[in-house]
C-alpha cells in the first residue's frame, strides 16, 4: 500500500519501523520542524524525522497543514492512505479527503475515553487499571472517528506514564499493520464511537505537578506515576523545590498533611485521607537525582517537619 506518515515523539517511531518492516511503500514522512532542545538550545530533528531518515525516506516539515501549500504536496504524493500517529497538529478537513482510504490514527487509550493529547498520562493519574490502543478513521473531531481495532493491556500497579508509554508504542505498531492490512482487504467494519462514554485528557502543564498533601495518599500515588518522566511531580522543602519520581504505600499512619512522620529509609509523609506515601526517588532543586535515603543522609529532616508550604 502507498502510506503517508504523520507522526513527531518516539511513540510514533515503532509504528513508522513497523510499517517499513512490512513492506508498505512510504511515499513521505510529515513531521513537526526541528525544535531547540537543552539549555544549549540545540536545534533538534524529532524521533521520527530521525527514523526517517535512518531508512532512506523523504521528510517534510510544514510549520502548517492548514495551507494550500501543504494540501497541495499531499495530493502530488497520492497515498492510498495516511497514518497518523501523535503528530501534534489538527489535520484540516480539506485534507482529510485526499486519500482513498482515508486516514487511519494511532491513539492511546481505550477510546472514547480519553480522547485529547495525554491519553497514557491521564489514565495512570486517574488510576485506571486497563487501558489500551485504538486505531480509527479521522474525522474532523478531535479523536471522534469511527474505531476500527483496539487492543487492551492492564495498567501495572507502580507502572509509571513512561513505562506505559513504551508499551504502548509497540502495541500501537503492531496494531497499525494489522488494521491496513484488513482495510486493504475490505474485511473491517468501523464501529462509531459512543459519546456518552467519552472524556478528554487535556493536555499536562507543570503547574499541575504540585503536590496537594490535603488528598489522598493513593491521588497522589497515580499522580507520581503518571507525572514521570515529565513533568514530575514535585513539593517543597525549606523553599526549595523536590522533585518526587517514585513512592511507596504505607497506609494509615494519622498525622496532618503533609507531616513528615518517619526518615527511615525513605521519607514518609501523610495526607489528607490520614495515609501516608514513602517517597523513595527525588531530586533536590541544585542537586542530582538520587533516593529519598541518601538525600536524607546529607540534609537533616525532623520528623514532624511539615512540608509543601
């Protein structure tokens, strides 16, 4: 089949590999412009561009699809099909009409919940214990196309957003060949999304990633997790920001919010539902990533310091 593929971040780079490996004709690659990344503000190509390149394949970059110009290079590659997979911009309904077999997306979860532009984050912060993959043909909503396959996988219970994205990914690969080769062969039968059963996982900001000790231990549980790798969930010690990558249930231990109630092997403070949390991997403002124990090693906490104010 004659694919165009639209994707960005490294979770579209499996899918793109996959489709290569299974011998489909990529006629082009569309992927967002190089960004400056670091401190050092170092122009880099994203992970797609990267994999495209890797294998010999044409790459565009439009600062918009919304153009004519855009619109117009789509139709002179005539695809049978384009795969979208995170590319990071809405696809203009002009567009969405050039293919014969229309536009086929990778999503993240178990659609038509969470729909939007952090599906994996959201479903480990909201403490879901199953989600998935969806493949579907775009429409001009956001993510409200008819589903065409989806796979399940259970949501492991200290599984970080990272971990799970990684998974996801390979997943969404092997999805994506499986569904074009049905659709090629006319033996898939789109199934129209249930609005009534949708929500939207907006996108994530840093300022999300406070620590708000008045909820519960398990709320802020699933917030590290879904906060790791980015933006990491954090709080404050001694008007110094500490970054939280990974915590440990303790239970009911009373106390207020945000007490420290034990420094032993890790630091061990208590929420608003009177459980408690050992954070276990943090990272001091000005320091490196380390455990919880070893910083404690070089800066004294007292037990009974209330922290996050």
């Amino acid at each position: 089949m004659k694919l165009l593929f639209m994707g960005t971040p490294d979770f579209a780079v499996p899918c793109l590999k996959a489709l290569i490996d299974a011998g489909h004709e990529i006629v082009g690659v569309f992927t967002q412009p190089d960004k400056p990344v670091g401190r050092k503000q170092i122009l880099t190509p994203p992970p797609v561009k990267q994999m495209a390149i890797e294998n010999g394949l044409i790459v565009y970059q439009p600062n918009s699809v919304r153009t004519d110009e855009a619109i117009s290079l789509m139709r002179d590659l005539a695809p049978d099909c384009v795969v979208v997979v995170a590319y990071g911009k809405i696809i203009p309904a002009e567009m969405l009409k050039i293919a014969p077999l229309g536009f086929v997306n990778v999503h993240g979860s178990l659609l038509p919940k969470y729909r939007g532009a952090a599906p994996i984050q959201w479903a480990v912060i909201d403490g879901e214990e199953v989600t998935g993959i969806t493949t579907m043909q775009m429409d001009e909503g956001l993510d409200t196309g008819d589903m065409l396959e989806q796979v399940s996988t259970k949501i492991g219970e200290n599984e970080t957003a990272g971990e799970l994205f990684d998974r996801l990914s390979v997943m969404g690969a092997e999805l994506i060949v499986s569904t074009l080769k049905k659709l090629e062969e006319g033996s898939i039968t789109p199934v129209k999304q249930d609005d009534s059963k949708s929500n939207y996982a907006k996108i994530i900001s840093k300022e999300m990633a406070k620590i708000d000790f008045s909820k519960s231990a398990d709320e802020i549980f699933n917030l590290i997790r879904g906060f790791n790798p980015w933006p990491v969930a954090y709080t404050i010690i001694d008007s110094k920001r500490l970054k939280v990558f990974a915590a440990e249930k303790i239970g009911k231990i009373g106390g207020k919010p945000g007490e420290v109630f034990s420094v032993d092997g890790g630091l061990s403070v208590c929420f608003g539902d009177g459980n408690g949390l050992k954070f276990t991997d943090v990272q001091l403002e000005g320091a490196k990533r380390m455990s919880a124990s070893d910083l404690l090693k070089g800066r004294a906490i007292e037990v009974g310091t209330v922290i996050g104010e």
